[in-house]
C-alpha cells in the first residue's frame, strides 16, 4: 500500500499545543506544592525559599498557558480547515455519523476508520473544546487568585465564582480534570496510532499526517 503526506496542523498549532501540554504539567506540580508544601520551616524561609519560586514558576506558567488558550481560540476562528471550530462539532450530517462510528470503534464494537478525514475525530474534537473552555474558567479563577483587588478580575471572580475561596476550589478541581484529560488523551493517542498508519503521534509535532494514496 502507497501513502501520501499531507499537510495538517499547522505551526501555531503545535506551539499552542505544547506550550498547553508542557505549562499545564508545571502549573500541576506547583499547584500541588502551593496547596500542600512538603518542605518545612528549617527550609522554607531560612534555607531557601520554596514557596515563594513554587508560585513565580506558577505564575509564569499561568502566562504561557493563557497565551497558548487565545492562540486556541485565534485557530478555532482563522486556523485551517482542520483547525475550526465547526470540523470539531456535530454539526453536520458527516460530523455526527463520525462522532457515532468513533464510539463504536473505542468499544471495540466496529473496525471501521473515517479515512476521508484529516483532522481530530469528532469525540476527540468535542473533548478539546470543553478543555479549552475549562481553560478559561481556570485562567480567570487564576488571575482572581493572583490579582484580587485589580477591578477587572475582582469583577469576573466575584460574578463567576463568589468568594476568592470558592475560586481556589474550582481552580484544584479543574486541575484534576486537566490530569485525568492528561492520562487518558496520551493513552488513547497512542491507540490510534497503534491501530491507524497514518502517524497520529508524530503529526503533533511535524504536522502531517499519512493518508492512503487513491
Ligand atoms: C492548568 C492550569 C493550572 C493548574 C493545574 C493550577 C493549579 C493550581 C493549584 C492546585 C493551586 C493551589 C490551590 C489550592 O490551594 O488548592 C493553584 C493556586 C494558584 N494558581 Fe493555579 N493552576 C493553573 C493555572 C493558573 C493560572 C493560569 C493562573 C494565573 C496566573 C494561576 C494562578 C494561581 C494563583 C494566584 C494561585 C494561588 C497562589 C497562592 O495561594 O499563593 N493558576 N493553582
Ligand atoms: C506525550 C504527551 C502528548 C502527546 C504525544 C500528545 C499528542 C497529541 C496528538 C497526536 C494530538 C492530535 C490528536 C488528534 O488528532 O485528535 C493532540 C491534541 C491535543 N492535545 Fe496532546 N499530546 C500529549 C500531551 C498533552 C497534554 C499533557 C495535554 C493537556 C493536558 C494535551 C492536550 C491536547 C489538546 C487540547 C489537543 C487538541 C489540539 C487542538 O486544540 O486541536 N496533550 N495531542
């Protein structure tokens, strides 16, 4: 069997991508740090001072992660063909038949592989989206825990999440979702790699998938 390369994400896309991956695994350790701090005052303050890097390298992270979420949204609108918003939803009739033959695949119930498509399949899609959206509500519980009293963040925080106590709920919470996605994504990643010769993995960092030459 021939195949033929063929374009697919472009350079945004995979900066955005792993700017996204690479800042959220940082953001998770220091996060877990700033929560619970595994030093001790014989280290903290005197020796050193952990906590205060912990949340220097957070709030950097915070930064690359929030570039990376708007250069998310600038693709969902100018991105390429793949890259739009509508080639990730159900919201055609070929969208739909994708989402439903991708559920049949992933319970080992059907073999079958869209071959026409280039881009996310459209659970994969649909899962991305809420993750982005996810991003935001942690980008904003962020800076309402960073900036507090700056009228702009004290506003957003206030009316989506109440008190700064329930936004550090909500933003541990969104954490966990971030790992689980972490863990689950990179597992089924692989699998359709395993299963599908058209390169998934390395496609997210050169760009180009395989497809069957007609
Ligand atoms: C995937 C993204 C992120 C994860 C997983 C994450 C995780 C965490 C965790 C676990 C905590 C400790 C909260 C607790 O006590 O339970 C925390 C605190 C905090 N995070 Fe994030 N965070 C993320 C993104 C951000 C962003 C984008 C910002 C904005 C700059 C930010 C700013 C903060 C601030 C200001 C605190 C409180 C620090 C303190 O209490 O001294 N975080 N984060
Ligand atoms: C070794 C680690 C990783 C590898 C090999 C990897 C690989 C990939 C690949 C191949 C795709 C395209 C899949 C498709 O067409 O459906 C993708 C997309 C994506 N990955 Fe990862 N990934 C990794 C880690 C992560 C992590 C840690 C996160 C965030 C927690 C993440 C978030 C995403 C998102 C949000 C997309 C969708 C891209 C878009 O917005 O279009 N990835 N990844």
């Amino acid at each position: 069997m021939t195949y033929q390369k063929k374009k697919c994400w472009s350079i945004l896309l995979r900066l955005y991508h792993w700017a996204f991956a690479l800042s959220i695994v940082t953001l998770c350790i220091t996060g877990f740090y700033i929560h619970g701090p595994w030093t001790n005052s014989m280290t903290e303050g005197s020796a050193g001072f952990p906590m205060a890097y912990a949340r220097l390298i957070h709030f950097v992270a915070g930064y690359v992660f929030t570039s990376a979420v708007l250069a998310r949204i600038f693709l969902y609108i100018f991105g390429n063909k793949q890259e739009r918003i509508l080639e990730h939803l159900p919201v055609t009739p070929r969208n739909i038949k994708n989402l439903f033959s991708t559920l049949l695949r992933y319970i080992y119930i059907t073999d079958g592989h869209d071959t026409d498509r280039l881009g996310h399949n459209i659970l994969a899609g649909m899962t991305y989206l809420i993750i982005i959206i996810a991003a935001l509500f942690q980008l904003v519980s962020g800076f309402y825990l960073l900036y507090p009293e700056m009228a702009i963040w004290e506003g957003y925080g206030l009316a989506i999440f109440g008190s700064q106590q329930a936004a550090r709920y909500i933003h541990h919470l969104i954490m966990w979702l971030f790992m689980i996605f972490a863990f689950i994504h990179v597992y089924l990643v692989i699998w359709n790699d395993v299963r599908e010769p058209e390169g998934l993995v390395s496609s997210i960092f050169t760009g180009v998938k395989f497809t069957h030459k007609a």
